[in-house]
C-alpha cells in the first residue's frame, strides 16, 4: 500500500512538500521540556494460591534518559497484610536470581514451607525504603475456583504431513466454570502437557492448544502475557460459563509410536481479582503497541500508590485429563 501510495502520489506529494518550504532551509528545532524525573518506589507483586515461592519485583522508578536500568532500593521491605495480620514480609536480604524467560533478574524471592494459602478477602501490600515515600496497594484474594473438565480421546484423526503411515490424533477437551452470583469472574485458563521421566516423575510445559481468536469461542480471548486464555463474565449473572471445548492434536507415526499415556494433559484454571486481568491485558497492549509507530500510546496498568506496578491475587485448581 505504501509502495502503490508513491508511485500514484508520489512526484505531486513531494512537489508539494517543496513549494514554499524556504524556511526549513536550515532546520526547525522545537524545544520540549522534561521535568526531571522524581524516583519513587515500584512494586509487582502477583501472588497464587497454592504456589511454593512467593515472589516480588521491588524495584525504584528511573527516567527514560537516565544511563542506569532500574534498581533495587537499599534496605527495601515489603509485607501483606490482611486484617492487620502479616501474612507475607520480604527483608533485604530475601533476594535470588530468577529467570525471567529472556534475561536473569534479582528478585525478593520466599520460599515457603507449605503452598500458599491467603484468606479470602482484601489484603494490603506496604512496600517501604529508607527515605522514600511508602508504597500501597489492595488487592482481593478470589475463591478457589469451580471446575468441571473432561477429555475425549481420539475423536478424529487429520492425515500426516508426509507420505509415511503418520497421522494426527485429535482430542477434545471440553469444560465448565461457575459464574458467581453479583461478582465479575475473570478466569484464567492454561493448559499443560507432561513429559514422563524414566524414573517415573512429570514435568509440565505450558502448550496453547490454539492461538487464533478468530476460531475461538468468543467468550475466550488468548492473551500472551499470561499465555492463559481469558474468560469474562463482564459482571452478567446471566452469562453461560459452561460448554468450552479445544482440541488437541497428537502426532502418531508407527517409527514413533506415542501413546496418549506418554503425554499426559492437565488443565489450570486461574480465578483471577480484577486488577490483575486488567494488567495482563494491558501488558499485552504495551507490549503489541511498543514497534508500532501507527499505534495509540499505551501505558501499563497500575494499582499502586505510586503509579508503579501491580499488586494482583489469583487462586488455582489443577486438574489432570486422562
């Protein structure tokens, strides 16, 4: 479309850009000012029920211009509180190096004895540094979420790509998540697939089942931050929350004879509070916006006191299809 623009276009736009430009003979500088940045605290803190580790991102805000990436304040400490109780507390000296899928960053990092289990109901994160105005931020921990799923095995096959006796084995999964009365659910659906080690224990690996939208059933929609498939009831009592299905499709050759045992699948449903969904969203528009010179700017969803992070609850169910 571009090309077709110059070539129709291209010696009239051009001659119309020149007529009367005299004045830009020697350039045009327009002076913008950028107050300077003012660095305040910045906290992300997504918690699951039923994770092991407790991880928060405790960093300080830094300008645009400024040489040096982000850092961790000196002496930076962080709590959740519920009901005034402290149920979490990261000291300075709880860092570790984690992996973060493109680069290792430091982390105030718990690890906990028993799978994470916070009440329901609105918690605090007070996140505080020497000299530097608090940080806070309320969040709600959502029930554990209400599940029913199942999986037909072998429905149908799709030929192989090659000329060899090689097929596709389709297997559809089909589920239903309860719609609460007088509450909005955002649920948080994942699917895993395990690879059986020798010794008999299974490692789980994130699979997308489908990536277009455009086949999808409406109500889900993919999103790449979370690498999860987002349902929301949008707060209607009356929106169906059952009858989803996706399939899954399994490479069979007789020179690779894989058994559907060999590749066992789970599903995790996330129920997720609402400031958490609206920051992977946004996450996922920032991040799709950011090569784009044609896009609206966009900024990433905050909930903090600072304009600085997030603070985001989730509960979980697991459950594996056989």
């Amino acid at each position: 479309m571009a090309i077709q623009f110059l070539r129709t276009f291209g010696i009239p736009f051009m001659l119309v850009l020149l007529t009367g430009c005299e004045k830009w003979a020697d350039g045009v500088v327009r002076e913008v000012y950028f107050p300077p940045h003012q660095s305040e605290l910045a906290a992300t803190v997504l918690l699951t029920q039923g994770d092991m580790k407790a991880v928060a991102a405790l960093y300080q805000s830094s300008s645009a211009f400024e040489k040096e990436a982000s850092t961790i304040p000196s002496d930076v400490t962080a709590r959740v509180e519920h009901n005034g109780n402290v149920l979490l507390e990261w000291l300075p000296g709880d860092t570790a190096l984690l992996e973060t899928g493109w680069d290792d960053r430091y982390f105030h990092t718990l690890v906990l004895d028993a799978p994470l289990d916070l009440p329901e109901g609105e918690m605090q994160l007070i996140v505080e540094a020497p000299g530097r105005e608090s940080l806070t931020a309320t969040a709600t921990q959502p029930p554990i979420p209400v599940v029913e799923a199942s999986m037909e095995i072998g429905i149908d096959t799709v030929d192989g790509w090659d000329y060899y006796e090689s097929y596709q084995i389709i297997d559809r999964i089909r589920f239903d998540l309860l719609n609460r009365a007088l509450i909005r659910d955002i649920h948080a659906v994942q699917f895993q697939e395990g690879y059986v080690e020798d010794f008999g224990d299974t490692s789980w690996y994130d699979i997308n089942l489908q990536y277009d939208d455009a086949g999808l059933d409406p109500r889900m929609v993919f999103n790449q931050t979370c690498n999860c498939y987002l349902i929301d009831d949008r707060g209607l009592d009356g929106e169906s929350l059952s009858g989803f299905k996706l399939d899954r499709y399994r490479y069979y050759s007789p020179d690779w004879p894989v058994e559907v045992e060999d590749i066992p699948l789970r599903v995790v449903v996330n129920l997720l509070d609402q400031p958490l969904a609206d920051f992977y969203r946004s996450v996922e528009t920032h991040s799709n916006a950011s090569d784009n010179p044609f896009a609206s700017p966009s900024t990433v969803y905050s909930n903090t006191s600072t304009g600085y992070g997030c603070f985001g609850l989730a509960s979980k169910v697991v459950i594996r299809l056989d």
